[in-house]
C-alpha cells in the first residue's frame, strides 16, 4: 500500500467531469507529466549549457505537474520552486515531487507568473514553450528579467512553424488544449528574448510519433493513474485513456509544422534591455 495519498478528490475523477474539465484540470487529476519540446534532452543543454547546479536555485513558471523543476532538482541537487494557475497540476506537482522526486528540494505554489513579487531572485528561471500562451510574453519576460539575479539565466524552449499550420488542424488544436497553438516564424516568437544575450540556441524539428508509441504513453500514464490514484472503474479509465490519446494525436498532427529552439538567455542589469551583441 502506497504511503502517497493522491491529491484528487475521488467525486472529481468521474466519466462526466474528466470529458468536460478543462485540459490545465485533465492533465493534474491523471498526472500527466507535461514536459517541455524536446522533453530529457532538452532539460540536458538547459543544464549543461545554462550551468545548473547544486547551488542553483531555479524557478518554473508555468509548471503544470511539475516535471521540468523536479527532473532538474533531482539530476543537479539544486533548490527548485514551481508556480502554474492550476491549482489541479500544482497538487499533482507537490505529490509528484515527494513520490517520484527521489529527494529533489522542490516546492509548489499556485500562483500567477505576471503577479509574483520580486522579494526572491533566482539563478534560473525555466518557462520552456510557455512565454506564448500568456496574454503578454513581453511582460512575463520582464518579469523574469526582475526575478533573475543579475547574470541569472532564462530557459526557454519556443514552438515556432515553418509554413503555415492549416485553419482546421488549429481549430482541432484549440478545441483540444483551450489555447491557439503558435503559428508564427521564429523571428516573431524571439521577440520577447530580444534584450537578453542569446549564451547557447539550437534548432530541431520534432518527428511524427507511431501508433505503437503513442498508445505506449497513453498505456502507461493511465495504467499509473489507476495504480495511484486507486482507480479501478473501467469506464473512468477509458474515458481518461481517450481523452489523453486525443490530446496526443492533435499535438502529434501539428509536428510536421512545428520546430523548437532550445534556448539558454543571460540576463545583466548593465545591459538589459539592449543589444550590444550581434546574434550572429
């Protein structure tokens, strides 16, 4: 028997409220661990190439079930905190740290991101793709460039596209996550970063996922879900199954569109807002 009591309550994990929560309040009542593009390997060049380590005191905005902040903690030894308006994800987050953290100092918090007070600075602050899914990306940035200590370091993974996402597939999307997918080119999606020193950029291109490997995900996260969460009503699993199997297959849709940098920026007060270096 498990000594982690999970952190949902039992009257809203039911067919019903799992088909019409919203996708912020699907992904905590299942724990699915949202990750950043490019997912392990990306959290290695932030680490690596953003200088982590275990003096580091990194903060994750946007951390849903706080996956980015936890992986990071327990690989570096660093101190982490994780913020999300989802008061569903950041339960899940708090549960996630203790379970499966393996020690990491990590902590959780529902807050907003453009509402924190700056009376803490953090070495790093991770935001992966989340910039664009803010109502102003320029002021949450600002607002990182105050919570960074100065010579700190923001994270970030954006979603970009290559030629243009058609209106069916975004609509497909919107339906799917609540949101409008990025649908602009790099330079665009940059623009927020503009006053920051671009330390370490790459490029990818993320590939189309099989059938065997998505229901391989979607397999195991439910199958966990049950385990921990003492699910066992056949109908709620299923549901669970295909809502998260139909989340995957949209994001797997937009992939031929998509690409992703990963992205390491340093802040110095001296310098910020302007741009004495050239990019290239």
């Amino acid at each position: 028997m498990s000594t982690f009591a999970y952190p949902i309550e039992p009257d809203l994990i039911t067919v019903e409220h799992l088909n019409e929560c919203s996708y912020t309040d699907f992904v905590g009542i299942i724990n699915q661990w949202n990750v950043p593009p490019g997912s392990y390997d990306t959290l290695s060049r932030w680490q690596v190439f953003g200088g982590v380590g275990s003096e580091s005191r990194v903060l994750e905005i946007a951390s849903t079930t706080g996956f980015s902040s936890r992986e990071i903690a327990r690989s570096t030894g660093c101190t982490a905190e994780g913020i999300d308006i989802s008061e569903m994800s950041i339960r899940l987050a708090q549960y996630n740290g203790e379970r499966y953290g393996d020690g990491a100092r990590v902590e959780y918090r529902c807050e907003d991101g453009l509402e924190l007070s700056d009376d803490r600075t953090y070495t790093h602050i991770v935001i992966g793709a989340a910039a664009k899914f803010f109502p102003d990306p320029v002021k949450l940035v600002l607002k990182c460039t105050e919570l960074l200590e100065d010579g700190g370091k923001l994270l970030a993974s954006p979603f970009y596209v290559e030629g243009q996402i058609p209106e069916e597939l975004i609509e497909r999307a919107r339906g799917v996550f609540g949101i409008t997918v990025t649908n602009e080119p790099y330079a665009e999606v940059f623009q927020p970063y503009a006053g920051l020193d671009v330390l370490y950029e790459e490029h990818f291109a993320p590939r189309q996922e099989t059938d065997a490997e998505l229901a391989h995900y979607c397999d195991s996260t439910i199958q966990r879900f049950s385990r921990d969460a003492g699910v066992t009503d056949a109908d709620v699993l299923d549901a669970a199954r295909a809502r998260l199997l139909d989340i995957k297959r949209v994001a797997n849709d937009l992939r031929p569109y998509q690409r992703w940098a990963t992205l390491v920026l340093g802040y110095r007060e001296s310098q910020y807002p302007h741009r004495y270096v050239e990019l290239f």
